[in-house]
C-alpha cells in the first residue's frame, strides 16, 4: 500500500476503545510499512505490478505524471519510467520524500525494489533479466523524478505550487480514502482530479470497505469506500463510463491483511 494521511488511529485507554487524533509524522514509520507491505512480494503486489504496466502500455512518451499520495514506494514508478517525460511525486509527508531520495541515493539498508523491478522488467520482455537490466530502469526511475511537492488531501487547490489541469497521468494509491471526515468525499476527490488534464488517464488503488488500516503499532482510519463510489463519482468528475476499468484483489491467504480487498482502477478524462 501507498501514503496514509493525517486522520486518527485506535487505542486502547484503561481497557476502552477510543478515537484519538493521529499526528501521522511522528507515528507513520515508512520504514515499518514497507516492511510490512512489500518486504513479501507476492500473488498481491504482482496484481498491482501487472495492473500498472497494463495502464501504461498505451502511455504517449511526453507524459507528464503526478503521483499524489505516494508514500514512501518506488514500485508505482518502474512501468511509468519508460512511458512518461517526468515523474513529479506529491505527499503531505517530509519522510515519505526522505525514503525515496534515501533510494534514489541508494543509501545502506533501505529498502533496493529490485525483486519489483525484475518483476516488472519480465512483464515487458519474458526473455532474461539481467542485473545491467534492473540498475538501468534504476537510473531511469531517478532521473524522470524531478519534483517533490507538499499536497494536502482534501484542501483547495491540493498543492499549492501546482495549477489545475497540469498532469496527463494522474497516480494516487491508497490514499483517498483517508480523506478526513469532515470533507465530502466527492467534493475531495474533484479537487484531486482537477489536476488532470483533459484526455489524462487517472490511475488509482484504494482498500475497499476497510475500517482501519495498521502500520506497526498504529491503526489510521479509513472511508469504508468501494468500487460504486467511484463509478457514480467519476462520470460527474468528466470522466467516461466505457474508458472506467477496476480489478477488485482479494487479500492474500496467509499474510494477516487487515483488509479483505482492495480495487485497482483506471479511467480517461474527456
């Protein structure tokens, strides 16, 4: 899974389940989640891997992408590098940005991605992958990622620094449906896809029907959203019914998700 955002999470108070608010910078570990979410690789995120290098299959080489909500991951970016012009990556987190130039530095002991990236590489030519191969999408992720921006889920304009109609490729992972409460979820996500330009491809994941969502000893909660929030949604936003496609995956035996499943999902903006 990708970025979390501002909300709350559980906690136990003298024997009492209570709602207390979340300061997600001092209690979102990217670290942590990456293990917890991609240290296994997995029928899952060979779902997601696969899914992306379909969606961007058809992609015109002068693309620009935004990545909204990305988190402290790379994976999103290894079928987007060859197909795109640049990568900007949007997060409300400073730390989420230290884990990717902390990559992109190929600093010691974080997290290298290369299983993903071999993955990938072998969607795109089943023929071998060789190790020259996988350090030289590596170096083509780096160099398509050109700008860090602060985004804000919910506000107007969601990042200040960019104007609306900006990006031919709209990303966003996990992230929407930690739209805090307080904000209707439509009017939320039009700020989002605002950004969009018109004849864009928006691509997004999200946990579907989910409560909460654990990251070490932290549960941030979630919208109990699904797949017909979007397709009422989207149609509304300027997006066609025919070009909306998702892919609902069911959790993984054996692995203790804290979802059941989550909706891949990508539509055009006319």
């Amino acid at each position: 899974m990708s970025a979390t955002r501002s909300t709350g999470f559980r906690s136990e108070v003298n024997g009492a389940d209570s709602i207390q608010e979340c300061h997600t910078t001092k209690n979102f570990q990217p670290a942590v989640y990456v293990k917890q979410y991609y240290e296994y690789l997995g029928d899952e995120n060979r779902a997601i891997l696969e899914f992306l290098w379909r969606q961007f299959q058809s992609c015109p080489e002068s693309a620009d992408m935004l990545d909204f909500g990305c988190g402290p991951t790379i994976y999103q970016f290894i079928a987007a590098a060859p197909k795109v012009r640049t990568i900007h990556v949007a997060d409300s987190l400073v730390t989420n940005f230290e884990a990717i130039q902390d990559w992109m530095a190929a600093k010691p002991d974080v997290f290298s991605w290369r299983e993903y990236i071999r993955e990938t590489l072998v969607l795109e030519d089943p023929s071998a992958v060789s190790c020259a191969d996988i350090r030289e999408r590596e170096q083509l992720i780096k160099q398509k990622i050109t700008r860090f921006l602060h985004c804000n889920l919910g506000a107007s304009p969601p990042i200040a620094e960019v104007a609306e109609a900006s990006y031919d490729v709209l990303m966003t992972n996990y992230c929407l449906e930690f739209l805090p409460a307080h904000i209707d979820f439509e009017a939320g996500m039009a700020q989002v896809l605002s950004l969009l330009r018109s004849g864009g491809r928006f691509i997004l994941q999200f946990l579907r029907r989910t409560p909460d969502y654990p990251v070490g000893d932290h549960r941030f909660l979630c919208r109990r959203i699904d797949e017909d929030d979007f397709l009422r949604i989207l149609p509304k936003c300027g997006f066609a019914s025919p070009t909306i496609e998702y892919q609902i995956v069911e959790a993984e035996d054996g692995l203790n998700r804290p979802y059941e499943s989550f909706v891949m999902m990508a539509a055009s903006k006319a």
